[in-house]
C-alpha cells in the first residue's frame, strides 16, 4: 500500500465558508453607491380612526357575549402559557 501523504487535507468549516462568501460581496459592493431605502407609506387617518373605533369595542364586547365559564377556561390557559415560560 503507498504511504498517506504528510499533507492534511484542510476540514470542511461552515463559519470560513460563510465568512468568505461575506466578504465576496463586501468586496463587491465596496465603492457602490448605497440603494436608498423605499419610503414608508403614510397611513390614512381616517382609516386608522376607524381601526382603533372597533378595537376599543372589540375586547368588551367579546367579553360580554362569552359566558363566565368560558371566560375562566380562556383565563387559565393565558397564565399556564405565561407560567410555562
């Protein structure tokens, strides 16, 4: 059998290989002027009058039409999920 070479060959690391993948594109991009970032759209005032009109009634109103029953089982499972964290 011939003899395995000295010579390692180098380990596969995802790290190096996303790290030289990173500065590929900053290499690239280097002396690019930057895109500007799309503006936000400005939100209809009336619109969002109108959302916060049926949010305010919405919790009451659910809660009124839920009996006390159910409105205990709803409450129990929302402190076992915040006791669990």
């Amino acid at each position: 059998m011939p003899k395995q070479s000295s010579k390692r060959k180098p380990s596969f690391d995802p790290n190096l290989t996303a790290f030289a993948a990173v500065q590929h594109v900053i290499e690239q991009t280097e002396g690019k002027p930057k895109a500007k970032p799309e503006p936000t759209p400005k939100k209809n005032p009336a619109a969002v009058a109108l959302g916060r009109l049926g949010g305010l009634k919405g919790g009451k109103a659910r809660a009124e039409k839920l009996s006390a029953r159910k409105r205990t089982a709803i409450a129990r499972r929302a402190a076992e999920a915040r006791w669990k964290r």
